[in-house]
C-alpha cells in the first residue's frame, strides 16, 4: 500500500543518495580537473559541450551556464554531430565530451572524429577506463556506486554528477575571470539584476510625459497638467530651468486650507528646490533616494535642463527592487 510515509521516506532516500554521490566527486577533483580548466581558460575558441540521451540534456545546460558566466560555449548533440553537425566545431575550440559509460556506440563514432581534428577533448565519464576516456586528452571522473532509481537503471546520480562537475568548472572559470555581478548583468540585461545594473534614468524617461508649468500658471492649468500626464506631479519650469515642483498631494493641502484659489498661481504654492537626478544616474540609485527622502517622484535635470519624471511606481514595475 502506498502511503504519505512511504512517498516521503522514498524522496529522502533519493536526495539522500544524490547529495551522498556529489560529496564523493570532491575525491576525484584531480589534477585533470585543473589541467582541463586551465586549457579552456587559456583557449582562443569556444568550448563544445556534446552528449547523448541524457547527458545532452546535461550538456545543454551546461552550455547556458557556461554562456551566462563569460566562456562562448555552444551544444553539439553527438548523434547529430556524424551527420554534418561537426562542421560548426573550429580549429581552436575546445570539447567536453559526457557520457556515463564512455562506451556507446555513438561516443565510439564520435571520438575519433573529434581527434581527427585535433582539438582538445576533456572526458566527463564514469568509466574512466572506457573508449571515450582513453581518447581524451583529459578525464573528468564522474563514478556513481548507483543510481538513485530504485533499480539501477534510470540516471539519477551519474547525471547529477555530471551537471556538478560542469559547474565545478564554470565556477572555477569565473574565479579565473574575475567574473562580476556586473559582468553576470551584461549577459543577462532582462533580469532583474541586469536592470539593477544597467538600468539608467534616461532609459525610463518617456518624452511624453513630461509634466511642466510655467510659474504664472493658474491652479486649473497646475491640475490639468497633473491630470493629463498621470505622474501626480508638475514641474514648475521658468527659461527651460525648474524652480520647483507641485504635487498632487500640494493640490489636496491647498484645497484643505483655502476656499478659493482663484488668485493663486503655480509659484505660490509650489515646492521650491525639489529633489533631483540626472539622466545617466543609475535607476537603482535613484530609487535609494526616493526612499531615504520618502518621496515617490524625481525631477530629472542635466546641465540645467529638464528632462521630465521619474517615478517610483514605474522603477516597481521594472521589477528591480
């Protein structure tokens, strides 16, 4: 019968056995793995990342990562490879090569190919006795005692060691780099450290909606121009230079004291030295400043010249913070 107990007991068994199988790849980090880091470190070309089954599913993503952190890597399926796919590997590339076994037909194929052209192939196996490692240059031991599917077959461990074995190398490649959470941005300018990183004000300013009156405007224009471009606030500009800034919330405040305002234009009630940015700020540092001054809204100014809004709640939309 099965119960709540057994599915749970079967979960932790199997992460058990992963981690267990992980912990002893730190035993096989040799010098192979240093001598193979090193060769794609000092490489001119890009590194090829081949397998079949499921370790293709693995090479892919290494690939993503190795793209992601700074090292040009592409996938090469190895059964597709012997049909025409090898003519996108280059003279100076380097291949790793997966394959649990290191003995599959297609690995068989494969290999000599490969060496035909004379790049460098590292091994990432868990026979290091097999076809493909005694063809490579370098053998990354990958050795599983079992997998964790309960009989033995589907590949549970051997992939998971494979995957942590190809990060091993793109941390180490990182390191290597001096990789940088602003590099890391660069590659990835739709995350949402990308934007933190690279995001400036300029690149959310919309020409627009750029609220502005002059200082004789009269409330009803104050409230027109507030209204129409819907950043609950205005700009109080004289010669292109802003003199102060009103607020939806100055409107509210205003109407609370006064019966009337007829008599009242946008200088009389504006707020004069506003906070401001320029447009080359970073769009994270502007909003560090919205809430050190607990505001929701910044004039943008460059050399004098205003440039428009920027508000919190479009930062919030980005996704940045």
């Amino acid at each position: 019968m099965i119960t709540k107990e057994n599915i749970l007991a079967s979960a932790k068994k199997t992460i058990l056995s992963e981690s267990k199988a992980i912990a002893k790849l730190a035993d096989f980090v040799d010098e192979n793995f240093s001598n193979a880091t090193q060769c794609i470190y000092n490489s001119k070309g890009r590194l090829v990342v081949t397998g079949i089954g499921k370790s293709a599913i693995i090479a892919q993503k290494m690939v993503a990562t190795f793209n992601s952190t700074g090292t040009p890597s592409l996938f090469l399926h190895a059964a597709e490879a012997i049909h025409g796919d090898l003519g996108m590997i280059q003279n100076d590339d380097v291949i790793i090569c997966i394959s649990k076994s290191g003995n599959s037909p297609e690995i068989k194929v494969l290999v000599p190919l490969l060496k035909r052209f004379g790049n460098t192939l590292i091994a990432i196996t868990g026979n290091t006795s097999s076809f493909l490692a005694k063809g490579s240059d370098f053998v990354l031991n990958t050795t599983v005692e079992a997998e964790a599917c309960p009989i033995n077959l589907a590949p549970t461990n051997s992939t998971t060691a494979q995957l942590v074995m190809g990060d091993a190398i793109a941390v180490c490649l990182m390191e290597m780099r001096d990789f940088k959470a602003e590099d890391f941005a660069i590659y990835h300018p739709g995350g949402a450290l990308g934007k933190k990183l690279l995001l400036r004000v300029k690149d959310m300013l919309e020409n627009s909606l750029k609220p502005m009156v002059a200082p004789e405007a009269s409330i009803k224009q104050v409230i027109f121009e507030i209204s129409e471009k819907r950043l609950g606030v205005t700009a109080v500009v004289e010669d292109n230079k802003v003199i102060g800034i009103i607020t939806d919330g100055d409107i509210r405040r205003m109407l609370n004291e006064r019966d009337t305002f007829a008599d009242l234009t946008a200088k009389d009630i504006m707020t004069k030295n506003p906070k401001m940015t320029s447009s080359a700020a970073m769009v994270v540092d502007a909003f560090n400043s919205m809430e050190d001054f607990s505001i929701t809204q910044l004039v943008v100014v460059d050399d004098m010249e205003y440039k428009g809004v920027l508000h919190i709640h479009d930062i919030l939309k980005e996704g940045i913070v």
